[in-house]
C-alpha cells in the first residue's frame, strides 16, 4: 500500500486529501477544484445540493461524476439528531443504498460548533442501521475516542470552527486524539491555507477534509493544487520523522577533526 493511501470502511483511497462541493462559483469550477486537489472522495451537503431532488434545476452529478469519485453525502445544516438521521436515510435512498455518510449535529449557528450529545444520538441509530459514519466533532479526546467505540468509520475533529481559516488551534489535542485512535482521523474545518494542512499531516492525521480553504481563495484551482501537495509533504514529513528541537544552535557540520 502506498504512504499515500488511506483506507476508510474497508475501501483504500489513493488520497488523503477529502473536498467539499460548496460556495463554488459554479459546479464546473467545483469540478476543476477536484481535479486539481487529486481527491477521490467529495462530500455533498444533502440539503443544499442539488443531487436529482430538483429535476430542472443543475445536477452536481453531472461535474462530479460518482464514477470517477467517492460521494460522501453530510447532514451539513442539522441542528438535532432527527433531522442528521433523516438526512442520512435521504442520501442512502438518492444514492441508490449509499451507506458512507459523513454526520455532523450542530450546536449553534454562530460558531458551527457540533452538538456532542445529539452527535452520539445520531451516530448510535445510524451504525445500528447499518450506516458507515464519519463524524465531525470537537477536538476532545474523550468524545472522540467514544465515538469510535460507537462504530464510526472514521473521526473528524475540527482544527478551528468551520469556514474561519484559522489552522489548527489546539495542537496537543489533536496529537492526542491520533495516539489513542484505531480509526482514521480527519482533521474536519479551519483549515485556511497549506501549511494548514501540511501541520495537521505532520501531527500524524491520516487526512485533512476541506471546503472553504479551497472555494474561497482567489484562484481555488490553483489553490486545490497547493493542497494536494501539502498533504503529501505532510505526510511525508510525518513519516521521515522531524528532528529535535533545541534551545541552541548545533552546528551543520560535524566538528571531530576540524583543524586548530
């Protein structure tokens, strides 16, 4: 197996870098994005995009051909576990018995931050039902370790709220997360640039999802290309495996023998 691949229910993928399908200026520049990220799994927000709902209005899957990649159907704007539930139960039907969803209950609609209670709700009926969950969550060691013992997929913390840029802000939390997991984990939100992502790889994530970063820079093609590399930096970085840090200088070259 490739450095480089990531295997999530069972199914490898020659990426570690997810995107999303939103804020796009149209569906042929979401496409671009794609293409340009090297990604073979798109998330879709069920209740935004238009997937076959809306028969006369432009279908996503006309761009992003399920063919060539991974949908991954969210519950992106569900505030209670009803309504994720719901949703998921939608995309399984639209995608012909698709069970791969990604969960996220949110708390508020400030800070997108998720609501853990109503997420552990949602996660225990949707694994019942025979779903494959990938949930966003909150950086907290203990909830996403409980969220893996509740059979989810994979487990994606945020590295700041959803949309800000901000890269990741509680670095240690994340290093915990990864050391206690036997599941992937995804950093999940804030991410804002590549060296964004190039961190969360180095801490040893086994991948990045991202929307905003890419949609909203000023050339997201372009930007889709930054990021496909710096996962691969990252991960690269990761497994190389950094050198100490000092609080002084060493010198390059090696001082036995240097002549008086």
């Amino acid at each position: 197996m490739s450095t480089h691949s990531i295997t999530i229910a069972g199914k490898t993928y020659g990426s570690r870098l997810l995107v999303g399908s939103g804020k796009y200026k149209d569906f042929a520049e979401n496409a671009a994005a794609a293409e340009a990220s090297g990604a073979e799994i798109v998330t879709v927000a069920i209740r935004r995009v238009n997937l076959g709902q809306d028969a006369g209005a432009p279908n996503l899957l006309d761009f992003i051909r399920p063919e060539r990649y991974t949908l991954l159907p969210n519950t992106a704007g569900c505030y209670t576990a009803e309504d994720a539930i719901r949703t998921c139960r939608l995309a399984r039907e639209l995608l012909d018995g698709h069970r791969l969803v990604k969960l996220e209950v949110l708390g508020d609609p400030k800070t997108l931050y998720p609501d853990i209670t109503a997420t552990l709700e949602a996660t225990k009926v949707l694994v019942k039902e025979g779903f494959e969950v990938m949930v966003y969550c909150t950086d907290d060691p203990i909830q996403c370790k409980r969220l893996e013992e509740l059979g989810c997929v994979a487990v994606m913390p945020l590295a700041a709220p959803i949309g800000s840029g901000l890269g990741i802000q509680n670095r240690y939390n994340i290093l915990s997360i990864v050391e206690n997991a036997k599941v992937p984990i995804i950093v999940d939100a804030g991410v804002g640039t590549a060296s964004d992502a190039a961190i969360a790889m180095e801490l040893g994530c086994d991948g990045v999802l991202m929307n905003t970063a890419i949609a909203e820079a000023k050339n997201p093609v372009l930007m889709a290309s930054a990021m496909r590399h710096a996962i691969i930096a990252g991960r690269e970085a990761f497994l190389a495996g950094r050198m100490p840090r000092r609080r002084y200088a060493s010198a390059s070259s090696p001082l036995d023998g240097v002549i008086g």
